[in-house]
C-alpha cells in the first residue's frame, strides 16, 4: 500500500500528451451517484480548473465499450468506459474511486483514457482501447496508471480471483494486510496492456492506494460516492 502527497499530482507529460489526476482538493468530478447523469455548473467549473477544455465525459459500466472522439467535447456523455482521440484539443477523461485509470498517448498524437475496474479488465477495456488507438495510427503506445484501490486493501473472493487470473495469469494473485486473498489490480492492467501489445516498459505508475490516500475517494473503504477523475489532452 502506498499513499498520496498532494491531492493533484503535477500535470503528468506522456508522449505527446498531458495527464492530470485529481483527488479531494479538486472536488467531487463525477456526478452524484443520481439515477440521472448530468454535469451540473459546478462540476464543470471544477473541471475546467484542472484543464480549461470541453471534457468527454463518460457514462461508465464496467464493460469493454471504447468511444472515439472525433471533436473536442464531442461523445460527451456517451456510454462507454474507454475514449481514444486523435484530435488535438481534446480532453479524455474517466472518472473513478477504486478502478484503475489507465491514460494511454502515441508519438503520433493518439491518446486514450480507460477505466478500468476488475469486471472490465476482465472484458478486455485496456485491449480494446489499445486496438483502437491502433485504427487512429497510434504505434508505440506509452500509458500511466493512476490511483486505484491496491493489493493490501483489497480483499478478493476466490471465486473471482480465480476468473481474473484465469484470463491473465497468476500474477495477478495477492494477498492484503491483513493475510487475506486479494486482487493486483495493478499488475491486471500491466498483464492486460501487455496481452494488447504495450512494451510493459512504457507502462508507469504513479503507485497511489485510493483506499488508504487521505487525499482520494473511495467506495472499497468509504462508501464515498465522490469521484476523482483521470484527464489526458494535447
């Protein structure tokens, strides 16, 4: 387990790309939890604060639906849990408490963003995206993964530790503070990037445990229904 300095983690260069993720001091980026998804004045005002550019916002359901974004703002609201662009001036983003934000960008100027929890990684998010970004021209892909629930909190049934390291290995097998069985979270998506064709050495990690940062909401250990975001732009 690891935990967070600041809450924003100075704004992130990867290939042509910027990365920002935020946390606490940011404010709550995400929606309200409310059957109605809507970005209220606000959110938006929060926001542009991390970067002053329309934001493509994601309707997220732990599946592997990646969206192109072909303008910037454009798919906004789209019902996905990926967005690859290879427009200049766009802002990816997803939005997370646990899951793993995974931002992803070429030399070429093709970037994407992923959220990836157990269930999508398990669905093949992170291939997925990848095999888009692969369609826009992206070549050697470098990606960072952000805050995310990690091993030592992480407690994992056995039934779906065994799903999980049926499609990518044992590695994936860990074991929390406490002894118990637990989920790599982290180690899934390096395994999952690396089944997609990512040099797992352009793979980073900013090593943050959501679940024991002061600075990050986190549904595992909180119930908190605030969300931090994950942003990547050029």
């Amino acid at each position: 387990m690891t935990s967070g300095g600041a809450a924003l983690l100075p704004p992130l260069s990867l290939s042509t790309a910027r990365v920002a993720f935020t946390g606490r001091a940011e404010g709550d980026m995400g929606h309200g939890g409310g059957a109605v998804v809507r970005v209220q004045p606000d959110v938006a005002a929060r926001r542009r604060a991390v970067v002053d550019l329309p934001w493509t916002w994601l309707r997220q359901a732990h599946g592997a639906g990646v969206e192109r974004v072909d303008g910037p703002g454009r798919s906004a609201g789209a019902s996905a849990d990926a967005a690859v662009t290879a427009q200049a001036g766009c802002a990816v983003a997803v939005l997370t408490a646990d899951c793993a934000p995974v931002a992803l960008a070429s030399p070429e100027g093709v970037i994407g963003v992923a959220h990836a929890g157990w269930r999508g990684v398990v669905a093949g998010v992170l291939e997925a995206t990848v095999v888009e970004m692969r369609v826009l021209g992206a070549t050697r892909i470098e990606a960072v993964i952000g805050p995310c629930i990690r091993p030592g909190c992480y407690a994992f049934g056995p039934d779906r530790l065994d799903e999980v390291a049926g499609r990518l290995g044992d590695g994936v097998r860990a074991t929390t503070t406490a002894g118990e069985p637990a989920l790599d979270l982290p180690a899934a998506v390096r395994e999952a990037l690396a089944i997609a064709g990512v040099d797992p050495g352009a793979v980073a990690d900013v090593g943050t445990c959501t679940a024991c940062s002061p600075d990050h909401w986190s549904w595992r250990a909180g119930h908190e229904r605030e969300r931090q975001a994950a942003v990547i732009w050029r």
